[in-house]
C-alpha cells in the first residue's frame, strides 16, 4: 500500500499509537475533520490499558484525560497494536519521548508500506539528543519526506472542546505537508504547513522548559513582569539553539514557536506549566511527577537540550537553571535571579 498523493485528499484510514489526551484529542481532530469533508475515514487508536480501549469503544470516552467529552463514533481502540496498524495510510505518534525508540523497534515490521508518519511528541530524547523525527526515521528506516510533526499552542482539552486553534503540519516534502494538514482540517483546527521540521520541533521542545521556570515563578509568587520577561527571554533561547541546528527564525514567530510558548506558559492546562508550579510551592520533583497523572516532557526533555546547547555552545541560561533545580543543585528560592542572568548587551545580540 503506497498513498498517492496526487489522487488521495486525504487519508481514509488513521492509526494513532497512544490514547492520552494529545493522542485522544489528535484521533478525534481526525475524525471531525473527515466528517466535516464527507471522507469516509477509519481511526484506530492504540492503547496499553485496556479500561481505557474498553471506555472508548463502548462509551466513546476517554475519562481520564479527556473527562465527558465524547469521541466521534469512527473512532475504535484496541491493545493490539497489529490490528491498529492494519492498512494504515496515516500512523500518528503520541507516546512519551523517552519510550518512542524502543516501541518503534518492536513495531517496525507492522508500517504498512508507503505510510506517512506524523510525530505528536515534543520531546528530546536523552543522551542522544535526538528530535523525535530523526527517531523515527532511524527507527523506521524511512526517508525525510514520510515523516512529519505537528506543533503549535496545543493544549488538548481546548481543542477537545473545540475551541478554535491553529497549529503546523511540518515536513521536508511540501506536498505531503499538505496532505497531511488536509486529513485533519477540522471546523475548529487549522493546520499551516512548513518545511522547517527543525524550527518546529526545538519551538515544541524548549517552550517545556521554558514553561517549567514559568511555573516556578508562580509558584513562588513572583509577579507578571517576571513571567513576561522570562517567556521573552526564552524565546531568545529557543531561538539561539533553532538557528544552529540549521532552522529558521520566521518559525519561532510563528505558532510552533511564539505561539506554543506563550499557550504552554500561560496555561494552567499545560502540564509543564503545573508541573513548574507546584515545584515553585516546595513540593519535590518525586511529588510533583506522583500527583501528576500524565508526562511532562520537560522534566524528561531540559537535560537533554541542556547537552544539545551546550555541544553547539548556545547560551541558554533560563535552561541552566532549570536543570540545575531538577538536579537538586539548585533551590527554587535560588532561581529567580538566574533567570535572567546574562551579560549585559543589545537586546536582539545573540
């Protein structure tokens, strides 16, 4: 089975790997987006529980991410992730970052030839510093232009509500971009394309960082010109680090970069931002990750990019810092006057 994109519109059947909330929510974008175009479009979604494959099949729910929203009646589950990958034109991935590699090298037999891969993750994976699209295609032994990422102010729940939001379908080939973006235009999501997946990705990455140290701010009571700031300057940051690895500055003004950090800052959805924030009113990294019921990638992600900079000698003191604190080398009463902690210069000097 190989898509042709020149006579397909748009995929007719979709394999989501992971039924958290981003996973849920992208399966059900899918769903809308093809009803709203009269496609008649399959989702299957993958999942390790089986109550929660049980809640979606039979009560079109995913409680415990998604609460009473309910999911379009094309969408099923399953725990066999053979069954979900079947004939699959589409294959969404939306698995922790940490846990992609391995999962991959047990499903690499089961993509269906020709099949595009889209990447939901924004993650860093640890010790190799590698983006989740360069994962996937060593994983999959798959070219450039079959993977893709789709980034941008994504908080799940909103989306699932279906407020309106924009977002970006990201890869190499600028046709299957758009293929991709047409199979989940949604009444409510539109997907812009680009073919800057390195800007795209480090703007999905470093904003969890970022918002972490928002968060501690909060926590710790600090006022909106300290989070103002902080956000501002770690733009610059993520700005630094895109433009050495060979991606474009328009991208970090755009959704997968200003937009994103400003939604994952701002947000008490983000769970990044929550997670920064009650490490701000003294709890520790191991109540933090036991009171919270899902990922967040920046707790996993900041040591990575920490490296990544440090590698291509990026400064990036906002990220120091917060590394620092997951550590235990820093306090989180200690942070306040790091975060900002670079010598004095023009503001647009990198």
């Amino acid at each position: 089975m190989t898509v042709n994109l020149e006579r397909a519109t748009s995929a007719s059947t979709v394999a989501v790997l992971g039924a958290g909330s981003w996973g849920t929510t992208f399966a059900k974008v899918v769903a809308d987006a093809a009803i709203a175009s009269g496609v008649d479009r399959r989702i299957r979604i993958w999942g390790r529980r089986a109550e929660v494959v049980e809640q979606i099949n039979t009560l079109h729910k995913n409680e415990q991410y998604l609460k009473d929203i309910v999911l379009p009646s094309s969408i099923t589950a399953s725990t066999d992730v053979v069954e979900v990958f079947e004939g699959a034109e589409l294959v969404i991935l939306a698995v922790p970052a940490q846990t992609l590699r391995p999962q991959l090298r047990e499903w690499k037999h089961l993509l269906p030839p020709g099949a595009f891969v889209v990447s939901l993750m924004k993650g860093l994976e640890l010790h190799s510093d590698a983006r989740m699209s360069q994962v996937i295609r060593e994983e999959l032994d798959i070219p450039a232009d079959r993977v893709a990422v789709v980034s941008g102010p994504n908080l799940a729940m909103e989306i699932a509500r279906e407020e309106p939001t924009a977002s970006v379908v990201a890869c190499s080939d600028s046709e299957a971009a758009g293929w991709i973006a047409r199979s989940c235009t949604a009444p409510y999501f539109r997907p812009y394309t680009t073919t800057d997946v390195i800007g795209v990705e480090i703007g999905g990455i470093v904003k969890n960082v970022i918002a972490l140290a928002v968060g501690i701010c909060e926590g710790k009571r600090m006022g909106d010109n300290t989070k103002a700031s902080v956000i501002t300057r770690g733009l610059a940051e993520t700005s630094r680090l895109t433009l050495a690895l060979g991606g474009e500055a328009r991208t970090m003004a755009g959704l997968a970069g200003l937009g994103d950090l400003v939604a994952t800052c701002s947000s008490p959805l983000s769970r990044n931002h929550t997670a920064g924030r009650l490490l701000g009113k003294g709890l520790t990294l191991e109540q933090v990750t036991a009171e919270m019921n899902q990922t967040a990638e920046g707790i996993k992600s900041s040591q990575a990019v920490h490296e990544l900079a440090g590698k291509l000698d990026v400064e990036m003191p906002i990220t120091a810092a917060v590394v620092a604190v997951l550590a235990g080398k820093l306090s989180v009463d200690e942070l306040g006057p790091l975060l900002l902690s670079r010598d004095l210069k023009p503001e647009g000097d990198h």
